[in-house]
C-alpha cells in the first residue's frame, strides 16, 4: 500500500506502551501527528521525542493527538521515555507503537515487503523510518515529511503546516510561502470572484489566478 495525500491510513491494531487500539479509533474526531523512528535510544530521535513531549500544550490547542512509532517493543519504549523526560524536563504523554514486527512501518510505506528484523539490527537496517503524517479526522494523511537519519526534525515548522492544513480545511482557502497564523491567505482559483466577494468581502488580485485576502473576523 502506498500512502499519498487524502489516502486513508490503515486501520491497524497496534500494541502501545500505553495499551492496544485501533488506529481509525484512536485518530477519532481528531487532527493526528504520527512519528516514525528506526530504533528506541538513538541520539536524534530523543531530541525529537523531548520537543514533541515540549508541545503538549501547542497540540492540545489545535486538537491534535500525537503518536509516535518506533521498531523496539514496550519495555525498550517505557524505559527510554525515562531519558526523553530527562533530557526535556517535560512528560511524554503520548503513546509510542511498538512495530517490533515492522507491521505499521510496512502498512504506512515506509520500509519494503520484505524488510524483517536481522539479529544485532542497526538503525541503518530501518533508516527510512523518519517520517512524518499529519493525519485529519476523516482518517487521511494530509500531509507528510521524510527525513534522513542525521537531520532532526523541525516541529516548529510541523505546526506551522498543521495550522495551515487546518486553516485551509475549515475556511476553503489556500495559504503562500511561509504563510503562519494571522497572514493573508490565497483564494482558490476555482472560486469565482463574485463568490470571493460575497465570502470574503475585499480582496487584492496580483494576477487572475493569484488573489490574496485576509480571513473574516482576522
């Protein structure tokens, strides 16, 4: 399976360090951040985890739950929280699937069929699990990010995209480069102009295809 933007993910049954479930039934209602790792006590991946665990606050505003993934079972998952706590002063609250079987890393596209679980695996045996989805409550990935193994990952810029994704879904807007919070967003071009007025009252046209206006009530 191959997951693209508006694929649904798969509804797995996974294994937590904080219980099973099924993936449809844990996104809910929700928006869904789901991180991939390639190995549990790798020194990248616990400076990604300690800056999740740092914006607790930030996905609780936007309604957004947090999953993270990574190829160890639970035990190695609940003590290596211990070092991500330490090392951000702050709770890792949110569950890590423990895909020990590679079944969640082969669904979500991220390994192939054939990858398995060598005696004495290195990271580099599940590199490519570095990825990020950014998953809506209709069950589809709307965004994701693969990074390499030396590049961390910038959070900051993934709830720059989150606000977007969910700026863009509720008001039926688009949003330009380096677009954050409080900017002007861009009419789509399938928007007529007669119905870009009546939605969004004044508006500045840089060409015909490019209109920019501010959201109503910014």
């Amino acid at each position: 399976m191959s997951l693209r933007i508006n694929s649904p993910i798969p509804d797995l049954q996974v294994t937590t360090d904080q219980g099973s479930f099924g993936l449809h039934d844990w996104v809910g209602d929700s928006w869904a951040i789901i991180f991939s790792h390639p190995k549990d006590f790798t020194p990248v991946c616990t400076t990604e985890f300690g800056a999740v665990a740092q914006l607790a606050e930030e996905w609780a505003k936007r309604g957004t739950k947090v999953l993270g993934v990574s190829v160890d079972g639970v035990d190695e998952h609940t003590r290596w929280k211990s070092d991500i706590e330490s090392f951000a002063d702050a709770k890792a609250n949110f569950p890590i699937v423990a895909d020990n079987d590679l079944a969640m890393s082969k669904a979500f596209d991220m390994l192939p069929a054939e990858a398995y679980m060598p005696d004495g695996r290195t990271p580099a045996d599940s590199a490519t699990v570095r990825t990020v989805f950014i998953v809506a409550p209709d069950k589809q990935v709307k965004l994701s990010m693969t990074y390499p193994m030396t590049v961390g990952r910038n959070f900051g810029e993934i709830l720059r995209a989150l606000d977007a994704l969910q700026t863009a879904a509720a008001n039926g807007v688009a949003t330009p480069a380096n677009w954050v919070v409080g900017d002007d967003v861009i009419i789509p071009p399938a928007v007529s102009n007669e119905d870009a007025t009546a939605k969004f009252g004044e508006y500045e046209t840089v060409f015909p295809y490019l209109r920019r206006t501010s959201l109503p009530g910014k």
